[in-house]
C-alpha cells in the first residue's frame, strides 16, 4: 500500500525528522509534529523504560492539545526501535510503544521480525530500515508497511547505494511506502525523491542544527562551518558504515585518515546508561555520539541554527516552488 490518505492529509510535507541518537527528544518530535512533519526518535534516547514512558505521554499529551486548539490533527510521532540482537531493551521499549498505542514505529538494525506481529496488531504502520536490496526483500517478506532505503548520503550508520538506482531497484517488486534517506538538504531534493518515487523522505542533519534538538550548541555550529568534504565514512566507532564529521575526529585528537576498524557492533554499549559516559574513542578521552559527531551528505545545505517551525517553513517553501515549476 502506498501512504494512507488518512495520513497524508495531516502532512504540511511529505517528510520525517529522522530518529537521530542523543539528538532527537520531545522538543524537537513536538515541534516536528506540530508543524505537519512525522517527528521520529530512537527509544534509546531515554535511559530508561520508565523515562521512555514519560517522554510518549508528554509527547502523546502535547499533540492531543495542539489538535484540539486547532481544530485539525497533528503529524504523529514515530519511534525507532533498533532491533539489533545485542540491544535487551527491545522488549520493554516494544511494551512501551505498545501501551501508548502510537501510530508509527521505524524499526532499525535488524530484522523486524521479532516486533512486526505485535506492532501490526496494534494497528501500528510500521516501516523498516533497509540499506540494500536484499534487506528490502527480506523486509518485506515478513510483512512491514514501508522500507526507509539508506542511502549513500545518510548520516550516522549509513548506506552504500545510490539512492536513483536503489528506489527504482525497490519499485520494481515493491508497491507500498517508500521513504528516502540520505542527502535531503533542501525541499527542492524532497520534491526530486517523490517523483522517483518515494512516499516521504527523511531529513535528519538539518534537524540536527536545530534550536530545539538535544545536539551541543558546539555540534551546531560545527554543521553550519562544514561542507560536504568534511563528512567521512568510516567503521571506527560503531562497527557499522556510519559518516562522521570530521572535524569532530580531529577535536578529539585522533587522526580521520588513520583509524582503527571497531570489532563487532554492540548496541548496548550505545544506549546502556552505565556505559553512555564512558571516554571509549580509540587513543582518546572522547565518546562517540557526545564528542564525535555524525553527519550526512546534506550537511552542506546547513547555514544556521533556526527553530524546527521556522526550519520546516523555509523547507515547505523550497519544495512548493519546485512542484509549481514541475508542473
């Protein structure tokens, strides 16, 4: 099935804030929402169950309210769950998810096998991470409602492919909801994803540069001084493709031409709260994802640190001019 008109209708922009690690809270996923933008979170962000379960309640509170003063439903929210066999919390997190009854979950990491039948008899959409074809069939061979392709230009664990070549790849045995990640600088590339032929498309580094995200105000600024050069691809930190700022490497006194390859990928080191602070950059005090920072291809389309309205708005703008000169 492609996007639902029920869902559609809510959306100022075909477009999801992409779930991004330690940057995504409810400041931002409300803002996102508010303003017609599926805003998505990892559940990761939260240290704990019972934190995750405030986090959906004020959230779910926030947008009910918003409704309510004007008259039309909001964009839903969307949690991530990263579904990675080393992460315990899947199930709690899953549980949370289930009891705050959301309308949208991105699964990450991982096949969603493990989570697809209770989230669908939740009546839940549930759209799944995929980084090449073979994922994309195995996807879909257990039954989700959307693939979100990774593509080359993503930020943070990241893709391999051309996004031209893998959504025409996808729509060939695939008619439900395509989302595009990776390289979405602008609503013009927004605009470019649709008429490939994508229902919605991710936006996640801009969101970063945001007044409202969790980002450090020096991770900001690092985005709007970047260009695209300054984006490496590298398995140093995750064990995982992620693109990483390089000026964030070199801050934390390593080397980005010469670094080591991280072993196996251990999600729980990532998101465990007794691990998060401690200094695990190889030859450095450094912690990745707090001091080393990720970034995708669109951070060359970063100039400022507006509100996620005002980011939104601007974006709206771009990609109503490109549909009017489409037609």
């Amino acid at each position: 099935m492609s996007l639902p008109a029920s869902l559609k209708s809510r959306l100022s922009l075909p477009l999801i804030a992409a779930p991004m690690f330690l940057v995504s809270g409810p400041a931002l996923v409300k803002a996102a929402c508010r303003a017609g933008v599926i805003g998505s979170f990892p559940t990761a962000n939260c240290r704990t169950v019972e934190e995750l379960d405030r986090w959906l309640a004020d959230m779910g509170d926030d947008l009910k309210r918003a409704a309510d003063e004007s008259g039309r439903p909001t964009a839903p929210l969307c949690p991530n769950l990263i579904v990675h066999r080393s992460n315990t919390r899947v199930p709690d997190d899953l549980a949370a998810v289930l009891r705050h009854k959301v309308e949208m979950v991105i699964t990450s990491v991982g096949s969603p096998e493990p989570v697809l039948k209770s989230l669908k008899d939740s009546g839940c959409l549930v759209l799944a991470d995929v980084a090449s074809v073979r994922h994309a069939e195995k996807a879909v061979a257990a039954g989700v409602d959307g693939l979100v392709l990774l593509t080359a230009g993503a930020g943070g664990q990241t893709g391999w492919v051309n996004p031209f070549a893998f959504v025409r790849a996808v729509r060939k045995f695939w008619d439900g909801i395509v989302v595009m990640a990776g390289g979405m600088a602008d609503g013009q590339a927004i605009a470019a994803a649709e008429t490939l032929g994508c229902d919605l498309a991710y936006m996640g580094t801009k969101f970063i540069a945001t007044r409202e995200s969790l980002a450090k105000d020096a991770y900001k600024e690092m985005l709007v001084k970047s260009r695209l050069d300054d984006v490496l691809l590298t398995r140093a930190f995750t064990g995982l493709e992620t693109n990483m700022l390089r000026p964030s490497i070199a801050a934390a006194g390593l080397d980005p031409d010469n670094l080591p390859v991280r072993g196996a990928i251990d999600v729980a080191k990532d998101i465990n709260a007794s691990e998060r602070d401690r200094p695990d950059a190889p030859g450095s005090g450094a912690k990745r994802w707090k001091d080393i920072w990720s970034a995708g291809h669109s951070v060359s389309g970063v100039a400022d640190v507006p509100s996620v309205a005002e980011l939104i708005e601007r974006t709206k703008a771009e990609y109503d001019a490109t549909s009017v000169q489409r037609v």
